[in-house]
C-alpha cells in the first residue's frame, strides 16, 4: 500500500511539473516559437492524447465490463465516451474563454479580459487530463496488482510528456497579450495546477466506485479526445503546416503506444 501512494502521489505530481517547466519555455524564446513548431508540438500533444484514450482508458474499459456485462461490455465504453464529450461541450458553453490558436470566443458573455479568457481555456481543457490519471490510479488500486500500478503510471508519463508543449502553448501566447514574462510563466502555472486536483478527484471516485470505473475511464477518454479534436488540431493549423503536425501526431501516438505496451 505504501509503494502506491507514492506511485500515485509521483503520478500527480509529475503531470503537474510537466505543465510548469512547459511554461517556463517562456524565458528562452524570447520571440516565440515558429508556427512548424508549435503545429509539431500541438500534433505531439494531441497523438499522445488519442493513443492514452484508446490504449490505457477505452480498452481497460471494455476488458473491465466483460465479467459483467459479456457480450454488451462495449455499452460503458460508448456511453461514457459519448458523456465524456458531452461534458466538455458543456464546459464549452458556460466557461467563457477564448482559444489559443483560432482565437474564436466561447461561453458566454463576460468582462473578463483577453488573457483570463486564454487562461481558462487551457485550464478547463485540461481537467480530463487529470481525470484520465486520477481514473487509471483508483482503477488500479481497486484491481491491487503491481502490474496495473505500472501501467498507471505509463499513463502519467505519457499525460506529463504531452503537458510539455501544452504548459508552452499556454504561456507562449500568453506573452502577446500580458507583455510579462513572469505573468506569462504563472499563467501557464496556473492552468495545469487544475490536473493534479482533477486528479485526485478522479481517483477517489473511481477507487470507491468500483462498478463504475469503466464508465469514468471511457469518460475520460472522451472527454480527451474532443480536446484533441476541438482545441490542440484546429491550434496546430494543419492546413498551413500539414506534414510538420502530421508527423507530430504520429509520433505521439506511437511513444504513447510503445509506453502503455511495454509497461502494462
């Protein structure tokens, strides 16, 4: 029980480190980063996202209903992706916040200005992130082999590399609109300080709530893939760099891949 709670406490710890030191990139590109770049690291944040919702959420999540539901053990898996999606829109529509790379403004109306809006579109956007960590670690304990502790923590691996260009894709932007560097590095801070608390409640309800946990990890992994698929690809501007962030979507999805295999 002791070599978990510091497997779990590393796990948290370390998705919340990536984001900071990702953020800290603000302090050595003094003019930012060019848009190949930043389609190559958007496309690498977003291959690692759709591999760790496949991989490590979608697949323990119909092996963990086959005892109960047989031949129905995909139901969870659909349902709860499709919630999990749902859940997100829903932060769309009442969080107002503004998009990194399209700039297009969402939510409602609000006075808050131009760089809370960028703040609190990273900052919800990264609370399936933690769930998706905090689900795997309650699962695993639940489950109590050395085996599923590993591969939870492949997963906080495979979320904390990805929270790299994610904290720098925060912070980077966030520049333009403060003109402070230290402001910048904080808000990049702030906006991953969310995954460790989304986290923690992910695994208290997955530890404790055993029957539901093949619905809260395919929730996870929906709630990650409409990230992907409506913030980190339409920021990276594919049409504009589309082999740089094709191949960086490529190669996250295969570092996740090889990460979930060799270590669960």
């Amino acid at each position: 029980m002791e070599n978990n709670t510091t497997a779990i406490i590393i796990g948290f710890s370390f998705i919340f480190i990536m984001t900071s030191l990702g953020a800290a990139m603000i302090f050595f590109f003094r003019k930012g980063i060019s848009q190949r770049t930043n389609a190559l690291l958007l496309g690498f944040a977003a291959g690692i996202m759709v591999a760790a919702s496949v991989w490590s959420l979608l697949i323990p999540s119909i092996e963990g209903a086959s005892g109960r539901y047989g031949n129905l053990a995909w139901v969870p898996a659909a349902v709860g992706f499709v919630l999990g999606g749902l859940f997100l829109m829903l932060l769309d529509k009442v969080v107002p916040h503004i998009h990194g790379g399209t700039l297009l403004e969402e939510g409602p109306r609000s006075h808050f200005n131009k760089s809370i809006k960028l703040f609190l579109a990273v900052t919800i956007h990264n609370i399936p992130e933690g769930l998706s960590v905090g689900f795997a670690f309650g699962a695993a304990v639940a489950i109590g082999t050395p085996e599923v502790i590993v591969s939870a923590m492949g997963l906080a691996l495979g979320i904390g590399i990805q929270n790299f260009p994610e904290g720098a894709a925060v912070s980077l932007p966030m520049y333009g609109v403060t003109k402070s560097r230290s402001k910048s590095f904080w808000y990049g801070v702030g906006s991953g300080a969310v995954e460790p608390v989304a986290a923690v409640l992910g695994f208290l309800l997955a530890s404790h709530l055993v029957v539901l946990q093949p619905w809260l990890l395919a929730f996870a992994a929906g709630a990650m893939v409409f990230v992907v698929t409506e913030d980190l690809i339409p920021d990276a501007n594919l049409s504009d760099n589309q082999h740089w962030g094709t191949w960086g979507v490529m190669a996250g999805f295969v570092l996740m891949m090889v990460l979930d295999v060799a270590l669960g």
